[in-house]
C-alpha cells in the first residue's frame, strides 16, 4: 500500500505499528512473532506487487484505486503531469 497509495500508506504504517506494539506490551505475541508476520506481510505484499499485470487482478486493483481517488486519499493520476 505504501508504495502504491503514499498517504494511504502512512495511515496503514501507523497503524500496523501500534498493533504491534500493542500485541507484544500485553504479551499476546513476541517481538519475534511480530518481525515474522512483518516480513511475511511483506513478502506477500511483493508478490501481489507482481501479479498486479494479470487480467482480473488489475481490474479489482484499478476500481480500488478510483475509489481512493474519489476519498482523496491519493492525487488523481491525470491531473498531475
């Protein structure tokens, strides 16, 4: 999300970082849980970057990204130049 929506993105990190926090302060997970799901979010968000080129994925991917430039949640591609 962060490369793709940057605003988007920093909402989501923020996010994502106080879970986290959150989990291990009250001992529902360990740090290692946490940098684990870490990086197998982003190997997964790596993957999904890729097969972004496939047909049916592409079009889900592009109505989301109208919706969010609908929610100015990012910059409308056309009018920047």
């Amino acid at each position: 999300m962060f490369l793709a929506w940057r605003r988007l993105g920093w909402l989501l990190l923020a996010v994502t970082l106080e879970v986290a926090v959150a989990c291990v302060y009250v001992g529902v997970h360990y740090v290692t849980d946490v940098l684990a799901g870490a990086l197998l979010g982003g190997v997964c968000g790596a993957l999904t970057w890729f097969v972004l080129g496939f047909g049916p994925v592409a079009h889900v991917v592009n109505g989301f990204d109208g919706a969010l430039t609908k929610a100015h949640l990012r910059r409308n591609p056309a009018a920047t130049s």
